[in-house]
C-alpha cells in the first residue's frame, strides 16, 4: 500500500531551523531588523504605541487611510480599543508568538501599545499584486468563454463562484510546505459530490510534506496513485469554465495559490481527448472532431514504428506500386530505418523544445525555418529518405492535435518504445507493446477511480460522452464513475419538450 508521508532520515539545516519557534516576541522584531523592507518605529500623536510591518507584503493604502489615520485623530488607550476603532475586517488581538511570526510574513501590520508588551493587534493588509484576467494560452478556444486562471488564488474562486452562485459550493482550504506555507483550496459542491473521493484527495494533500510547493504540478506528481506511469492522472486546466462542467459532474477541484492552472479529479483517459470547443459546437461536429484527435493520437504513435518494423522484416505487406518509390527513395541511405527514424524524430523534439524555450516571435521562426532547412538537408544529403520525413512530419504534426498539454508530452514518450519494439520484433514488438500500454491503462487509477473507464470497466451509460458527443438531451445522468450522490443531471421526462409560447 503506498504511504503518503515519507519520513526524511535528515533534514536539512534550514529546514530545521524554520521549526523552530522564537522565544519572544522582542528576539522575532531584532531577527526582523535585519531585512532592509521591514519597518519598525514609534508612533507619536493622539495614540502612542510601536508598528511593525514588512513594506513590501503591505497595502500602503490600508495602513494610511484606515491605521494612521485613526491612530492620529483618536485616543486610544488599549489594543482592543484598537480593534474595535480600525476601520478594517479581521482585526485580532493575540500573544501568540508563531501567529504573530505567520501574520506579519504575509502583510499584517503589528501594533504595540509599548515596544516590550508582548501582546500586539494584527490588521490585515496584505498586497495583492498579480496580473490581471486573460485568454487561455494553452486551452485555447474558437468559441466559448475567454478567461483563464492566475496566478492569485483569491481570483481563481472568484472565477469559479461566478459560474457556481451556489451555498453547496464548499472550499476548504490547508497550507501545505514547511518553508513556504502554500495555501491550497478543495473545491466540490456539496449534495453532489461523492464524499470518499473528498476524504480521498483531503487525505493524500494533508499526508504532503515538502519543503516549499511552488505550482499545481507538485500536486500532480506526489498524490497520483502511479508516480512512475508517464500518464497524468489528474486533469490539469487553464479554464474555469472546464473546472465549473467537472465539479457539476461531481469532481472534486484543487487550486493552489501561485499557480495559473487547477486539478480536477477523478479523471479518465478519453478526458484528455476532449476539448472544450466540444460543447460549444454541434454534437455532429464535436464527435467528428473527437474521431479525428483520436485517430491523430493513433497515427502520432504507430506511424514510424510500423516503418520501421514493415522496412525490416514484412517487406512483402507492401504492395508493388509503393515499393518502386520506397526504393527509390532509399537507394543512396547508407543507415538502416531505425537509425533514420530516431534522428529525424530527435531532429523534431529538439526544434519543439527549442521553439518552447525562445521567446515567442523567435520560436515560432526557428520551428518553421529550422523544420525546412534540416528536412533538406538530410534528403539532399542522403540521410533519409523523402517517405520518412513525410511520415515524421505528420506524425509530430498529429501529436499537437491533444487539446491537453501533458497528454501530448506522453504521446511523444512513448512512441520511442514502439520503435525500439518494431526494430526487435516487427509487427510482433509493436503488438507486444500496445498490450503493454493497454494492460497499464487498465491497471492504472486516478484517486482510487478506474483510468480507463468507461472502456474497462465497461460503463455503457458514460460512453454518450467519451469518444462521440451526443447531444445534452441524450446525457440526462451524471458519469457513473464518480458515484455522485445526486445522479440526475436533468429531467429525464421534460428533457424533449420544446413548448411554444401559445401552446
């Protein structure tokens, strides 16, 4: 069973230290001085008493409109006078050492009515600098709402509770990272949502321990149930819009401050095949555009293996009027097909991860330009054949046809394997390798749910909206792999009706 706390055998210094807890308040201020952006005086005027605050984590506007200007036009004489005069939410009075250390690391202002008291007042004041609202640059969409997520976290719900006006709409939030103390929210909808797959994904993030988490991805790699398969097993979106369909379904959602992208889970592998302009076009449109990814998919992955392995051993399966051309196309190549095949398609990743990595005007020249000046270069130079570019042409052309990121990068990985089986074997490693991949689709989960589902096993029902898309009066009931408690998606018996207003 896998165990979702490690324990280290020695951690480092560092993280030692952050353990542990200052004695006083006053060794917490001198430890504090050191950093140039930390602000300590005394305030004179109608009220007399010391703040404290870290400049660049605060709302310069909250402590002068709201703090210093009551403390000077107002006398007052205690720290709950205090509280109850600023004009601002979630004032608190308290002594506790490690609240007051967490507060002012995020922008709260510290108030003493005299520098060696031990009790202070924390208001919050807490900057919130982040870029605004924007298009999806991943997840793009012809059709369809044009927002995606930030990196803020407050945003994200904001995104999401717009769509969802709903009180069943529940958040829980945790702070997961010794050092960084990331906050992470569980979003699902109540009277929906199956709950072991809340206490499921609770669970496994409170079981999270790591020195600093910085985007959603961390989340992704440590909580899945099969860290070494190279298939996401949580669905990774830019788009609210996406996250809101998936926890009406009855998902469960995980947003994580500092990242621009949530994790919707439970989630299944023919998830990855759909887009969101799915539902925004015709069902007609949307299966035939499905069929076409799938297909892609298929092509991306068996297109060079199969050269490779019909060019070494099964030459008689070409039939007569293509093998002119294949041999043709061959007669000056001194390598054998396998050495072709793996440095065009190493030729190819090196320019996508090139073109990823430069800036954006410069990547998409280099892609194009480099694509066509190394394609012939190796014909003239006799280092492939025209037939085989074309192939690995289309077959990296078909692998960007995944509207899901990460999906897409595995399709690349394991098309290796399927050529080193094709060179072993022929048709029998290829063979042998798509019952290998199929077998750990059918052994593989996502938070405890089947990945390979509604295909194994055989859910009949979810099929409407797998790898065709029926029309929503055809999808009265939520998938059958999330359990929900509350099956019924719409009115099976008023889904057809279509009145007119004089009937």
């Amino acid at each position: 069973m896998w165990k979702w706390k490690r324990k280290d055998k020695q951690q480092p210094e560092s993280v030692q230290q952050t353990k542990k807890q200052s004695g006083t308040l006053s060794e917490f201020i001198q430890a504090m001085k050191q950093s140039e952006d930390f602000v300590h005086y005394e305030l004179s005027g109608n009220t007399r008493c010391t703040i404290s605050y870290l400049k660049t984590m605060c709302d310069s506007k909250i402590l002068n409109r709201s703090v210093l200007t009551t403390l000077n036009e107002e006398s007052l004489h205690t720290l709950h006078d205090m509280k109850e005069r600023i004009p601002v939410e979630n004032v608190r009075v308290t002594s506790k050492i490690n609240l007051i250390e967490e507060k002012v690391m995020f922008g709260y202002i510290m108030i003493q009515m005299h520098e060696t008291d031990e009790e202070v007042v924390l208001i919050p004041s807490i900057s919130l600098e982040s870029r605004n609202v924007s298009i999806p640059e991943v997840e793009f969409s012809v059709v369809g709402p044009k927002e995606a997520f930030v990196e803020t976290l407050n945003t994200n719900i904001n995104l999401i509770r717009k769509r969802l006006p709903l009180p069943q709409l529940t958040i829980k939030e945790m702070n997961i990272g010794k050092v960084s103390k990331t906050r992470v929210c569980v979003i699902y909808i109540n009277g929906i949502v199956n709950q072991s797959n809340v206490e499921t994904v609770e669970q496994r993030l409170k079981g999270i321990e790591i020195d600093h988490l910085t985007d959603s991805s961390f989340i992704t790699q440590i909580i899945a149930d099969n860290s070494n398969s190279p298939f996401p097993q949580l669905l990774d979106t830019e788009r609210p819009d996406r996250v809101v369909s998936n926890l009406v379904e009855g998902k469960v959602a995980i947003l994580v401050e500092g990242s621009p992208h949530a994790l919707t889970c439970p989630t299944t592998v023919v998830e990855f095949f759909g887009a969101s302009d799915d539902y925004f076009l015709p069902w007609h449109l949307a299966t035939a555009f499905r069929l076409i990814r799938l297909f892609a998919v298929i092509f991306s992955v068996l297109s060079t293996p199969l050269y490779v392995a019909v060019l070494t051993y099964h030459h008689e399966m070409i039939p007569a009027a293509l093998m002119a051309t294949i041999v043709s196309s061959r007669s000056d190549i001194p390598f054998p097909p396998i050495l072709e095949v793996i440095v065009l398609e190493l030729a190819i990743e090196l320019l996508r991860e090139a073109g990823a990595r430069l800036p954006t005007k410069i990547g998409q020249t280099i892609g194009i330009v480099g694509g066509i000046v190394i394609g012939t270069a190796a014909v003239d130079a006799g280092l492939t054949s025209n037939v085989l570019l074309i192939i690995v042409a289309l077959s990296a052309l078909a692998s960007f046809t995944t509207p899901v990121y990460q999906i897409g990068n595995t399709i690349r990985l394991i098309r290796f394997p399927f050529i080193v089986g094709a060179q072993l074997w022929g048709l029998v490693g290829v063979s042998m390798c798509m019952v290998f991949f199929i077998g750990h689709l059918i052994k593989l989960q996502s938070i405890g749910r089947p990945f390979f589902e509604p295909l194994y096993p055989l859910r009949v029902k979810d099929l409407k909206d797998a790898f065709i898309r029926l029309p929503f009066n055809k999808q009265t009931e939520r998938p059958v792999l999330m359990r929900t408690e509350d099956t019924q998606r719409m009115n099976p018996s008023r889904v057809n009706a279509k009145r007119d207003i004089d009937e």
